[in-house]
C-alpha cells in the first residue's frame, strides 16, 4: 500500500466512525426547515449533502478545505517561485486536507505518469469510430465509458470485496482515471484540430504541463495558465451539477468511470460548463456584428441589452449561489493583466465586466449580477492560441476530475449510502399550498 492510501485510511477511518455515529444517534436532528419555494427552484440552499473537498461561501467564493484560490497560489507547491500551484497538489490537499510537500506533489505526479502509459486501445477506437464533427465532450465522455472496462472497483465488488474496504479499489481507479484524462483531452484535441498530428506524452513534466504540451503548446506561460486553469476549476462544493451528479450515480456503487461520466454529461449543459464555450460565440458574434475588436462601452451596452430583450441568458454571468464576482474570474483576470496586458480579448471581457452587471441588475430579477468562472476562461485560452471554442468544456472537466473523483473515494470511506430523495406530484404541492 503507498503511503497516501495509508494516511488516507488513517484519517478517513475515525471520521467514517463520526458519520456512522452521526447516522444513529443523532438521526432525528432538524438540520433546516426546507421550503417549496426552494424545491420548486432546485433546491438552492437545501442542506443535503456532505462534501468535505470544498465549501462554496455566496461573497467569498471557493475554498478548498478551508484554503482560498489567493491562498492556494501562494501555499501549494509550484515549479517556479513566480509559477502557479500543481494541480498535483490540490488533489492532494482535497484527498488527506492537508497541504503537501515538493516531494507529495513529486509522487503524484510521477503516480500519475506512469498509470497513464496503460489506456486501453479501445478507448482511442471508441473516439476514432465518432465523426470528427462530434463535440468533444461526446468523443470526451464515450472514452471515458469505454475505460470502464478497466475499473478496479468493478471487479472488487464483483469479487465480494468487504464494503468497509471500497473505498481501495475507487482509489486506484480514481488515479488511473485522472492520469489519463489529459491524454485523451489531447488526443481529442490534435484528432479534431489538427488533422490526427498526435504528440506523445512528456512523462518528465507535470500533469497540467503535459496537457499543454500534448495539445501542442509548449511554452511555459501556457502550462502556467494551464496550471492555474486546473486548479480553479476541480471543484465547487458537492451541489453542482456535475458533483452531484457524480457523487448520485456513485452512490449506487457505479465504478468511477460511470460515475465521472454522469458528472461530465451535466458539465455540458450550456447552464454550467458549456458556459465557457457560449461566452465565446457571444463575444465572436459581438465582433462580427460591430465589425471592430474594440467596440465602445455603449456598443458593448447594446449588445447585451439586446441579448437580454431576446429572452436569452449572457453567458459567463449569474451564479446558483455566488452572489459576488466569482474569485475564479478574479484570479483569471489577474492572471491575464500580469501576462496579456494588451490581449484584445481581455480588453473585450474587461469592457463586458463594466456593463453588464449593471444590466442584469436592472432586471430585477438575476439574483447574481457578477461574472463567473466562464466569462473569462475561453479569452484567456483563445488569447494564447487555443482558440477552438469546443474544447473549453472538455479542459473544464478535465480539471472537474479532481474534486469529484477524490469526493468519490471518501463517498466510499464514510460508507455512504445511496442517494434516495423524495419526489411528490403536483397535486401535494397544491394541497400544501391551499389550492382547491
Ligand atoms: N443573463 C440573463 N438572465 C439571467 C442570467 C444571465 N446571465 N442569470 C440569471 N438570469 C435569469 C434567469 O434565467 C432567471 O430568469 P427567469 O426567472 O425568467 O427564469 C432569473 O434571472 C433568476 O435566476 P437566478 O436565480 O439569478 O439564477 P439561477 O440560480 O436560476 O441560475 C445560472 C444560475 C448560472 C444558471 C444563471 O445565472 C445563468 O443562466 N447564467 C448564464 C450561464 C452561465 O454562465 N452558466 C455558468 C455557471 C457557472 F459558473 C458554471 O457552472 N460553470
């Protein structure tokens, strides 16, 4: 057993005591009082999950394990003293809730090289029997399912493994998962793009970095912003569509790969990560409309209002729970003014900041004015020349991995049982109403 399975088990195994404990003697608690309003709107705020990977505060945004992004940036591991965290080191911190060496984040990595080297062919036949005109999270997600053929946690149950021990095969499953999904993110990227050109693995560099490079990209401002894309995007608490869903397919005991594939199925919604490639057709459709890449404030004012007056949503804007400028955006922007000062998008994306939470207010009804992690990822990628929109998501997800997957694993260790809510027709919402 590696030493992170072992300190995995030894901080897992009292605080899966704790739920169990929690489970029966404090059963009857009132946790909240639930309203139909809240139900009838997805169930915003309603208490009813447990998710120890991060926690998601309405003003201040994501922490992980109690460790803000601006806090992440300067406590986790780096390449480079000037550099953005390891990806490597997240997962770390999200597994065990401590933060890890150079050396911690040296042994994933070097965990996840070499579980990468053993995807299976049929993986990158599954992709190749699709059109290249297939949106990368359908090539995405079929390659995912198609790994299922290798699930370790599969063949433990089917073996009659003990439920107290699942959470080991989901271990090693959710690292070969992770290993390999920046390659076949790759592989799908050069396959569509450019024209099947494949560029192997860099088993030297680190896990982001090598994503960069198998796209093709190989300098080090890339891999650092590709660095910083992983990280702000792993995870955003356990309600979200794509942590939800995840964690409710595993909760029936669906190996990793069944479970990550439901999660990435819900991130291609055009309400959640699908929002990243919107922003972008909006704002390529904005410059074509004005014909000018550097349209005023009041053009850019028009353009959103006349989004709006069509009954459609502005993409990157609004949030379920944020009820601030998402830190995610923050950070990108941040990030963008160091390196790209002068890059045309984000001079575009800086102009969209000015108007639109104004807009979106005098609507009176967007309960979250602000901009989210999306209205600036695609221009930060398109500004270093990642510029097929398609991919975004598929990049978002590749990072969402490591959130849900690690919650995944503790899923397993607190023994958690599977999800069951209940449903009621309309008639018992009208009775509860005092609808004749
Ligand atoms: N533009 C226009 N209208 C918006 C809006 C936006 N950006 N955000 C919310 N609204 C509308 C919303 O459609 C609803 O209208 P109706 O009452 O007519 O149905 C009203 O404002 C109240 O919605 P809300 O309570 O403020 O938001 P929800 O919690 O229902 O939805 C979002 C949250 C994110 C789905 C919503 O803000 C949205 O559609 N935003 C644009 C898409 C987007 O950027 N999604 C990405 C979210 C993200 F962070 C992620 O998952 N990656």
């Amino acid at each position: 057993m590696d030493y992170i399975k072992e300190k995995l088990i030894t901080i897992g195994r009292p605080k899966a005591e704790i739920v169990k404990k929690l489970q029966k003697e404090h059963g009857d608690k009132v946790v909240q009082e639930v309203t139909m309003g809240q139900v009838l709107s997805g169930m915003k705020g309603v208490v009813s999950l447990l998710t120890c990977t991060s926690k998601l505060d309405p003003d201040e945004g994501i922490r992980f394990r109690g460790y803000s992004i601006p806090e992440l940036r300067e406590k986790l591991p780096k390449l480079h003293e000037d550099g953005e965290p390891l990806p490597e080191g997240l997962f770390y911190l999200m597994l065990l809730g401590e933060l890890p060496t150079t050396e911690d984040v040296n042994f994933i990595s070097e965990s996840w090289a070499r579980r990468a080297q053993n995807i299976p062919q049929h993986a990158f036949d599954v992709i190749n029997a699709l059109p290249k005109s297939a949106h990368p999270m359908i090539q995405f997600n079929s390659a995912i399912l198609a790994m299922s053929t290798e699930s370790h946690f599969r063949r433990a149950y089917l073996a009659g493994a003990d439920k107290k021990d699942y959470w080991d095969p989901m271990y090693e499953g959710v690292m070969d998962l992770i290993s390999r999904l920046p390659i076949i993110a790759a592989y799908i990227y050069r396959r569509v793009f450019y024209d099947e050109k494949h560029i192997e693995m860099d088993p030297s560099l680190d896990w982001a970095g090598n994503l960069a490079h198998m796209m093709g990209y190989d300098s080090e401002e890339v891999r650092r912003m590709m660095r910083l894309y992983m990280v702000i995007h792993a995870d955003h608490e356990g309600g979200n569509v794509s942590a939800h869903a995840t964690h409710l397919v595993g909760s029936a005991l669906s190996n990793p790969y069944y479970s990550f594939s439901a999660g990435m199925n819900g991130l291609a919604g055009p309400l959640h990560g699908m929002a990243n490639q919107n922003v972008m057709h909006w704002l390529q459709r904005l410059m074509d409309e004005l014909g000018t890449h550097d349209p005023s404030t009041e053009q850019v004012r028009e353009y959103a209002k006349a989004t709006l007056d069509s009954g459609r949503v502005i993409p990157g804007y609004g949030h379920a729970v944020l009820r601030k400028t998402d830190p995610r955006f923050a950070v990108q922007l941040d990030f963008a003014n160091k390196y790209l000062p002068e890059a045309t998008l984000i001079k575009l994306v800086k102009k969209v900041y000015d108007v639109v939470p104004g807009l979106l207010e005098e609507t009176g009804k967007v309960k979250n004015p602000w901009p989210n992690v999306d209205a600036i990822s695609g221009s930060l990628l398109s500004s270093y020349g990642i510029t097929e929109y398609p991919v975004y998501t598929m990049l978002f997800g590749v990072s969402r991995a490591l959130g849900v997957l690690t919650q995944l694993i503790w899923d397993r260790l607190y023994g958690l049982p599977i999800e069951r809510p209940k449903s009621q027709n309309l008639d018992w919402f009208k009775e509860k109403a005092g609808f004749n």
